[in-house]
C-alpha cells in the first residue's frame, strides 16, 4: 500500500491529535523530539499506544488512550469493505485497502478517533497528572508519521487486529462474486490481489456442448477460480509497460538477475534457497540474508543498496551531509563521508544512496556489518532519521 494512498488517514490523526494537545507548548517540543528518532518501537493494544521515548538522558513510557470501536460499528465498517472489489483483494493478500483510511467510510465511522476521545499518560511528572507531555506528544507525532505505512497501528488501537478484519470480510464475501478487481490508481493490477479475490468467486457452470457438431467457444472470462478477462488484460498491459522500461533502461531501479533472485529469496518459502543462491552467486549467507530484508524494504534498489552504495558525487554526498545536520535539533555525533554512504558511528547508523536515486537507511549490527532499516526516501534527512527510528526500535548489541 503506497504512503500516498493513505495519506487522508495520517491527516485525519493529525488533525485530532493536534486539537487534543490544547496548544501545549509540548507539540512542538514532541516534534523536535520524533524528528531526532527519540520514539523507540510502538506498541498498540485495544484503547493504547505507547512507546519508550528517550530525552534528556532518561527514558520515559508514553501513552496515548483512544475510545475502541464497538461491535456494530465494526460490523458496518467490514461490509462496507465487503462491497468494495478492491478492498477485498487488499484484505485478503493481506494488506490492508486504501478505502479504510476514508474519514466517511461506512456510514461515518473513522478509523481515526476523534479530539475529545485522546488523552495522554507518561511515567514523567506531567504525564503522571494525564496532561500531554513532550513524550507523549513525540509519540503522536511518531504515530502519524508511520500510519501512511502501517494503519495497522490504529487498527489495533481502536480494537481489531487486521487479521480479524480480513476474516471478518472474508466471511462477509465467501460464496459471493465481488465483481472485477479495479486496477490502482496508476494503473497497476497486483497478481496477488486479483488471484485471491478470483477465488472467492462462485464456481461457474460448465458449457452445453454439443459433441456431435463442431462448435467454436468464445471465454470472455477464464474459468474458476483463474481471474476476469478484464483484470488479465490490465495485469497484461501494466506487465508489457514495465517490460518497455526495463528494455529502454527507463526504469528506476534494476531488474537484474541477481535482483531476480533476491525477490525469490525474500518471498515467505525463499529461505529454503539460500544455498542455492549462495552457490549461483557467490555471495556469503550472512550477505545474502541482509539483502533480502534490503529487499523487503526497497525492492530491487533496496537489495542493491544493501550489497553496496551506489556511486555518488563528492558535491551530492556533501549536499547530503549538510542536510542531514540542517534536519537535526541537536548535533550530536560527526557524520563522515565513507565512499558513497554517509554514516554517524556515534548513533550507529548509516544512510546510502541507492540505484534509483533515493537514500537507504542502515543500521550497525555488528563491528562492520550493516543491516538495512525501512524508510527509503529521496530526502537523505528523512532517511536519516528513518535509520535513527529503526537503531532506537532494538537494544544495543553487547
């Protein structure tokens, strides 16, 4: 699911949040605090979300209590899903559908919760009176920035888990035809979705034929449980396209051999394939495995960015650096140009410029060993700082 098509979902948190605060001085101070990657992992069950938020050389527990959806309203909110071909195919390939982040979806109920349902907690003195502090103020902070690419985390907050959901909307559509799957907004049509949302269709009826003449048979739709001709025809078309980038070189990021085998391995049984793997490519294990999370979270250029940085210029890595300082409240540690990766060895953590021209976060695992973090963007600083959540999320190696 892109950031863009559940952007409305972050906002709508944002708007909320932000009314919650009442004009505390401590948004602002939290946003410095979220942005420097002081929200270590997030945790969310039903009515809560909390984190440890590191500042001032302590470490505090925040929350943020939320109103639970009750049963009926989760009831309207999975048929309302169950009418949608498109967030059928979502649920079902386990993802969850843009739809969900509509403010007015299912007759008015939101995912998001409304200002005067937030309230704050924190094991500091002033969240200890219930009032917004700066850690839980850095937390809502850190929660609308990371919904674009996990709405799971209000999903779970409000009470449902998106497992139960799709399987509540599964139940919903099992022996029904959901019609044809629509295809994205930039046209694409995953294979995925569209194979799980054909195999809820009902099971068709097999032609009359007449064996004693000769009849010719035209399909408008492959027969169950394959896909519509409609949906084969756009998978077709967006195949064929990315097929011309690769071709003319157009495309972002490469699609190459090793590339290929890295998304084999990185698939839920390529661990099974890691010997043959290492055997094809002479690639170490331990290299091979850092790259298929590379992959997980960047693609083809993420497990490029994890076996090595892509060139860069002097004047663009020097760009980089400077912004990377520009972005950061305080400016603890040195950031050093090391080849083409900026890296702060104070922090442990390191940023890299990809094949298709964005920035890799990384951090230290080990005494020289990098392990990719999600959060690939074109701004280095935002990479920066991506790497910065992904090192406070673990515990320091010993």
């Amino acid at each position: 699911m892109t950031a863009r098509s559940l952007a409305p979902l972050a906002g709508a948190w944002k708007q909320a949040f932000h009314l919650a605060t009442n004009g505390s001085g401590s948004y602002g101070k939290g946003l410095n605090l979220a942005r420097n990657g002081a929200v270590a992992q997030i945790h969310t069950q039903p009515g809560r979300i909390t984190a440890p938020v590191a500042a001032k050389k302590a470490t505090h527990q925040a929350a943020i209590h939320l109103p639970e959806l009750t049963a009926p309203q989760w009831d309207n909110l999975a048929a309302k899903l169950a009418a949608d071909p498109q967030a059928v195919a979502d649920l079902v390939a386990n993802r969850i559908p843009a739809s969900i982040a509509d403010s007015g979806h299912a007759g008015g109920i939101s995912i998001a919760p409304p200002a005067d349902g937030i309230t704050f907690s924190c094991s500091c003195p002033t969240g200890r009176t219930h009032r917004v502090c700066d850690h839980s103020a850095a937390l809502g902070h850190a929660v609308a920035e990371r919904l674009a690419a996990t709405p799971s985390l209000l999903l779970g907050a409000r009470g449902m888990t998106a497992r139960a959901l799709a399987a509540h909307v599964r139940d919903l559509v099992d022996g029904a035809d959901p019609g044809p799957l629509p295809a994205d907004t930039n046209g694409t049509v995953r294979a995925a979705q569209l194979y799980s949302l054909a195999a809820h269709r009902p099971p068709q009826a097999p032609p009359d034929l007449d064996l004693d003449t000769v009849t010719t048979l035209t399909y408008c739709d492959t027969p169950h449980p394959g896909p519509r001709a409609r949906d084969l025809t756009r998978m077709t078309a967006d195949a064929a396209a990315r097929a011309r980038a690769l071709l003319t070189g157009t495309a972002t990021a490469p699609h190459d051999e090793l590339a290929d085998i890295l998304r084999i391995l990185a698939s839920p049984d390529g661990a099974d394939q890691i010997a043959a793997a290492q055997h094809s490519t002479g690639i170490p294990e331990a290299t091979l495995r850092a790259m298929m999370i590379g992959y997980r979270h960047g693609g083809p250029a993420g497990a490029h960015a994890t076996l090595a940085a892509t060139p860069a210029s002097a004047d663009t890595l020097e760009q980089a650096r400077e912004a990377v300082h520009a972005s950061r409240a305080v400016g603890l540690g040195t950031i050093t140009i090391d080849g083409s990766a900026l890296t702060d060895t104070t922090a442990g953590v390191q940023i890299r410029p990809g094949p298709d021209g964005r920035w890799y976060p990384f951090t230290l695992w080990r005494a020289d060993e990098w392990r990719p973090a999600p959060g690939a963007c074109d701004d280095p600083a935002e990479a920066f700082r991506a790497a910065r959540r992904a090192r406070a999320a673990r515990p320091q190696r010993r």
